[in-house]
C-alpha cells in the first residue's frame, strides 16, 4: 500500500514536472517572439544579416572579418530561402569586401523587406535560446533532481540577458549555447568514457569553436578538467590529507579551508594506468575532430596565408585571429562610468556582471557558495567553476569592453551553480526551500516587462553598487566620475 502510494505520488510528479518544463519553454519562446517581431534593428544587426546571407548565397568567406561562419550560418539558415533578396556578390562593395556598403545595398534599399529578413534571422536565434534553455535544465536536472532542473530553467527562462539576445541575430546567444552544449558533453564524456559521447564532445567543441573566437578558452577548459580527472585517479596528490593533517600559521587558516575544498572536488571515482591512457588518447581524438569540424564550417578552404607565405587550412580562421589579437593591442574606445578609454579597465566585467545580473541570481549563487564552504564537498561537475573562472579572468585582462554580452557564456554555469541550493529538497530542509522559492520569484518580475528594456535592464542594486563603487574609483583610479 505504501509502496504503491509512493509510486503514486513519483509519478504524478514526474508528469508535474516535465508540463511545467514544457510550459516555461513555450512563455520563453511566446515572450521572445514578440520582441524579434517588434524590435527595431540594434546597430551590428544589418552586419551579421549580411554575413549570413553571403555564407549562404555565395560561399565567400571575404565578409566574416573577425569572426568564425557558423553563427552567421545559423542565423542565415532561414535568410538562404528568403526569394526578394539579391546575392551579395552583387551588390557594389562586395569585391572589396565592404560590409557597410553591402549592408546598404541588401537591405536599405527601396522595397527591400526589412521586417521579414530580421524575423528570420532573429528566430534562428530563438531557436538556439530554446535549446540552450532545455540543456541548462537537463544538465541541472542530472545533478540535483528534477526540481533543480526545473529551478534552473526557471531562471534561464525569466533571465533578462538571456531573453534580450535570444532576440538578436548577433553572435552572442549561439557562442554561449554552444560553449554550454561543449561543456557538458565533455563532462558526460569524463563521467562515461564512450564512443558516442567521444564523438558528440568533438562535434559540439568544434559547433562552439566555429561560432566565436572568445569559444578557445575551451581549450584550456577541457584541458584542465581532464589533467584534474587524471590527476584525482592517479592517487598523486595527497592535497586532502595534508590539509587535514597539517598545522598551518593561523593567518592561514583561510587558506587551508580553500585548500582543502579544492583538493575534495570533482571526484569521480579510481582510474587505472589503463583509464588514464584512454581518457588523454581520447582527449586527443576530441581535439582532432573539433578541428575537423571547424574546417568543415570554412568548407574546407585551404590557401595561401599571407604573414607566414605558406599553403594552410582556414586561412580566413587564422585572418579572424589575427584580426582579434590586433584588435585587443590597440584596445577598444569606451565609456564606462564617467570615463573614456582605450585602454579598458580590469572592474568592467565584474561591475558590469553585479550590476546587470539579476539580483536573485546573485543571492543564490552566494547561497550555494557558503553553503559548499560549509560541507566541504562540492555538487557541480569540475569544468562548471573552471570556465567561469577562466573567462572571467581573461574578461578582466581584456581591452575590449563593450558589454554585458561578453560575458554571456558564463551565465548559464552560474545558474547550475545557483540551482544546486534547492538539494536539500530531498532531505526535507522546509525553510531553507521556502527561502530558495522567494528568491527565484522575487526579483525575476523585472522581466515580466516590455521587451525593449531587456537589453538595458539592470538589477535593483544597481544605483547603490554604483554609489558604492565611484568613490572608490575616484580614489583608486583616480578617474573623474
């Protein structure tokens, strides 16, 4: 009788769980559907549009200039059936690959459908919005149950960054999508050494590789994930023992407690000499077919490339490199609180994430992070902190700052992160689930708003973070506020 009560019950929640899942994802495509109709095009807009209708009509390369095909080739994907607009190659400005004049000629001119082609495009990148969406869900779902899936996509879905870009044909949405995609088929890779999990983490890293240049710092990512998988197994590092049996100064103690979090994450079970040699062989094999598939998203081009003077492949890829090195040396003019600069500052990003992420987001990612301090033995797969941590690091390092939009990516690792507080579901911490709901509801109402102020939106802190932080810039910086 129980046990059927209990069956019962599982079952009933199970069927509340995936049509509330189901629900979030329709009012996330409803809401944002509406935006893409009636939103005025953003000023990079036209530039993308162009791109991919070039990938799509010509084959040409000649218009990416900085950037990798695959986002302007998804975005384009509907754009390629579109009957009233003319090829690229053309229009004047094509030959000597202006952008500016090509986007002039496509689409500003008489009769031109304007409206239609950005729909198209946009909804493009819908689609990849809802798939990003259902993986956070499915990834959080994995880790902590199908309520923390559900928290999850409860907070991806009502995120106003996320809805803003969800909306916009820039490459931005399909490089924090597919970073995501590669993460997690790389952990599920880790977890269960497989051939098809192999091959699905080589296609997704090259997919992500392929949609933005920012998608390298994978490579260090995975890299580091996988040396901390076989560092674990090989029984080398004695770090928890040591932490636990030493005797530090007492201004270490801080430290220590660090040292021995770290040294009890992400442990996934013993490997023998054997398992360590299949996880770095098939490492390598991830990498090769990543390439492979990036080569493929450059239709396989191969030519000449000018600095070295030598026959390579993805030539155009190695312009797009080259291109973002010279454009971080010579930074990037912005204005950011009272200040203009070339040069950028090293507070932008983490400002900039404090000021425009939800502020409900923040409390409980602060929730999950004291709350990991205290049991010593964190809940998220290891390449969930390392490629936050690295992009934030290279973020701040960057001359280039124009925007929340750079740090995108990192936005769905925080709401895994954010999710894992509602763990204690299962041992029945009533308050502390009680407390976890208000924060999820409570500040997500600021996206319950017109669409147009998604991109500007900035979080009830915002004015008391800035009062805080310009006197301290003032003094520090010395810069005039």
């Amino acid at each position: 009788m129980h046990r059927s009560f209990v069956h019962h019950a599982s079952r009933i929640t199970f069927h509340v769980s995936r049509f509330t899942s189901i629900a979030l994802l329709l009012l996330f495509w409803g809401r944002v559907l509406v935006n893409i109709r009636d939103q005025s095009p953003t000023m990079d807009e036209p530039v993308h549009i162009a791109r991919a209708v070039a990938y799509w009509r010509t084959g040409d390369l000649r218009l990416q200039q900085g950037h990798p095909p695959l986002s302007h080739a998804l975005s384009g994907a509907f754009l390629a059936l579109e009957p009233d607009l003319p090829s690229p190659a053309d229009l004047k400005g094509w030959k000597r690959a202006s952008c500016t004049d090509v986007v002039r000629y496509l689409l500003w001119e008489p009769g031109r459908p304007v409206e239609r082609v950005l729909f198209l495009g946009r909804y493009a990148i819908l689609a990849l919005g809802m798939v990003l969406s259902a993986l956070v869900c499915r990834w959080a779902g994995e880790l902590f149950g199908r309520w923390g899936g559900l928290a999850a996509l409860f907070i991806i879905t009502f995120d106003p960054n996320i809805l803003a870009h969800s909306g916009l044909v820039t490459t931005d949405l399909p490089v924090t999508c597919l970073t995501y995609a590669a993460c997690y088929a790389f952990s599920r890779w880790l977890k269960r050494p497989t051939g098809g999990r192999l091959l699905l983490a080589g296609l997704t890293l090259g997919l992500a590789w392929g949609a933005k240049l920012s998608a390298l710092i994978l490579l260090p990512t995975l890299g580091l994930a996988l040396l901390w998988r076989v560092w674990r197994s090989a029984g080398c590092p004695m770090l928890k023992h040591r932490a636990e049996r030493a005797k530090p100064p007492s201004g270490a103690r801080v430290a220590r407690q660090g040292f021995a979090l770290l040294a009890r994450t992400f442990t996934s079970g013993p490997l023998g000499p054997l398992g360590r040699y299949t996880l770095l062989v098939g490492f390598a094999v991830i990498l090769g077919i990543a390439i492979l598939v990036l080569w493929a998203l450059y239709r396989f081009e191969a030519g000449v490339w000018t600095p070295i003077g030598i026959r390579v492949p993805m030539p155009a890829h190695w312009d797009n490199l080259q291109r973002l090195w010279q454009h971080q040396a010579r930074g990037h003019h912005a204005f950011f609180m009272g200040q203009l600069s070339n040069e950028g500052w090293w507070y932008y990003f983490p400002l900039l994430f404090l000021l425009k992420t939800p502020l409900s987001l923040l409390i409980l990612l602060a929730i999950a992070i004291v709350t990991t301090w205290h049991v010593r033995r964190p809940v998220w797969p290891p390449v969930t902190i390392i490629f936050p941590v690295l992009y934030f690091a290279v973020s701040i390092v960057s001359r280039i700052n124009i925007g929340y939009r750079h740090i995108l990516p990192v936005i769905p690792f925080a709401v895994i992160v954010a999710a894992s507080t509602l763990r204690p579901l299962r041992r029945g911490r009533s308050l502390l689930i009680v407390h976890c709901s208000s924060l999820y509801g409570w500040p997500y109402r600021a996206s319950v708003s017109i669409p147009t102020t998604w991109p500007t939106s900035t979080n009830w802190s915002a004015g008391r973070i800035r009062a805080i932080a310009t006197p301290w810039i003032r003094t520090w910086i010395g810069g005039k506020i």
